[in-house]
C-alpha cells in the first residue's frame, strides 16, 4: 500500500532573525510600511509540502508516493528521493522554469514572514491521478491552484479516499470550491488559524464542518491539536520538544504522521498523538527534512 501525496516541492530558504517581528512592525504604519530585517544565519533546504509529508512518511516506514513539479534546477531534489527510496514516477520535471522557492524569516517567537515563487508548481496539474490497486490513501496538500482542484477530482473519481490540506493554498479559492473540497474529502487537516479561515468562507463552524467529512483535525502548535468527529471536539495533549530550534515543516511532519496512522487502520486520536509527536520531534531541528525517527516515536499503544 502507498500514500499519493499531491503537493509542492520547494527549496526552502530559512533565515533566522534575533528579533521580534512585533517590535520593527507598526501597525498604524503599515499603508507605507518599509523594513529591514537582519538575518545573520541563513541556509538553504530541501522543502515544499510533498517533499516533507513524504520524508516524514519515509522516516516513519511508509513507501510515500510523490506527485508534483520540479524545474530545471531539480536533479538534486530527485537525487536526494533516490537516496532516501522515495519513488518520484509522479516527479515531473519543467524545463523551462525554476522549482519553487520559499524565502522563510523566522523570528524569536517562532512568527515567519515567507515569500514564495510558486515556478514549476503552477504546471503540477499536468499531471494526472488514474486509479491503481497499490494507491489506497491520499492528500491534496499546497500546490497550483488548478491542480489542487483538479487532483482532487480526480483522486475522489479513482475512489482514494483522501485528506484536504489547504495549508497556505486556503486563500486562492472560495466558500463554494472549499465546500466541494470537502465534499470529495473524507478528513480535513488545519492549524488553527487556517480553520477559523476555512469556517468563515464556508459558513460554518468547527463542528458543523466535522459532520460533514469522517474527521477534522486542527493543529494548536505547542498546545496540541483537536480532533473532531461528528461535531464532538476531543484534545489530543502536546508533546514536550526537547528543544525549540525551527518550526518551518513541523506541520508537514504532522500530517506524514497523520498519514501513516490511517495506513495502519488507527482511529484519528491515535494519529494525532504521533503527528504531536512527530512535531516536537521536527521543531528541534533546523529544517523541514533533516530528523530523524527513532524507535520511541513508533512506539505507540
């Protein structure tokens, strides 16, 4: 069995600044709004949701399957799913673009401010879900705006019961096209602000949108995450990190996490405890790719 993974891949650009983004930023200033920000650390990362839900999947024993766009520059990142024994047939590459590229700043409080070049992404709905006996679960993560709507389509046509994760792409569609998002879903996965979001657009609260899907779940960052089913909300505790070093992909670890537990046939609180697992373990690393697992984050009862 394998998870199609429908999203961005991306090299992620992470600077680090020593600030507080709250202090440089005036809010009665910001119609000519101006600033600066020194960033003294700065590398550059494999990222983008499909390539970080996939490593986490990897990382936790799965067999992810990959679809999205690189562009000229992408050999390295194919390089790198081949030496992890990630399948990339549903890798395509655009030659006359660049891969994505997400320029992140995060500041002392863990707030980011990120830029992004969407390049080859935006000719990810090129390519095409069909069904195959092997593909028994999905995800329609941040990607193109069209092929977020039509991988959808066609994941729900093939009968792949799949996860909606907006992520970052929430914004480019409306109350009407997130409520056919959901309709075709059977599990929706936000943080909390893009839940508040997704609830206002389509009219709806929290609970009202849970009977309409097998489950939602709503990230909390540090205080965990909620899991709603048929409009009952139950708390799933956060997991202590053994450090806070960077937050950039802890969200994608969580739903690699996610994932994986609905491959083994868990019920959805028991996903969301390892996802809360998975990302204390990823914010104590820089980077969204550079964890790893060891045998007690897989050590659930």
């Amino acid at each position: 069995m394998t998870t199609l993974i429908c999203g961005s891949l991306a090299f992620d650009t992470i600077m680090s600044f020593e600030g507080r983004f709250a202090q440089q930023i005036l809010p009665e200033q910001l119609h000519i709004l101006n600033v600066s920000f020194l960033v003294p650390s700065l590398r550059r990362d494999f990222g983008g949701c499909a390539g970080n839900i996939a490593y986490a999947m990897r990382q936790l024993g799965g067999t992810p399957l990959p679809m999205a766009a690189l562009g000229s520059d992408g050999d390295g990142y194919l390089q790198r799913f081949h030496d992890l024994g990630i399948r990339t047939e549903f890798v395509r590459r655009i030659g006359d673009s660049y891969t994505a590229q997400a320029m992140i700043m995060t500041d002392q409080d863990n707030n980011q401010i990120t830029a992004f070049h969407p390049g080859a992404m935006m000719h990810a709905h090129l390519n095409r879900i069909e069904a195959r006996a092997d593909i028994r679960l999905g995800i329609i993560a941040p990607d193109g705006r069209e092929a977020m709507l039509q991988h959808a389509e066609q994941m729900h046509a093939a009968g792949i019961p799949f996860v909606f994760d907006p992520g970052q792409g929430l914004p480019m569609f409306n109350g009407d096209e997130l409520a056919h998002f959901v309709e075709l879903a059977s599990w929706v996965a936000v943080n909390d602000y893009e839940g508040r979001m997704l609830c206002d657009r389509m009219g709806m609260d929290l609970a009202a949108l849970s009977r309409r899907v097998r489950g939602l779940v709503v990230t909390l960052g540090g205080n965990g995450c909620e899991v709603w089913q048929d409009g009952a909300r139950q708390h799933v505790p956060a997991v202590a990190p053994a450090q806070v070093v960077d937050p950039t992909g802890c969200g994608d670890a969580w739903r690699g996490a996610l994932l994986h537990g609905l491959e083994q046939g868990w019920d959805l609180a028991r996903c969301a405890a390892l996802g809360n697992r998975m990302g204390a373990l990823k914010i104590a690393a820089h980077g969204p790719q550079n964890y790893q697992v060891d045998a007690a984050v897989l050590a659930m009862d």
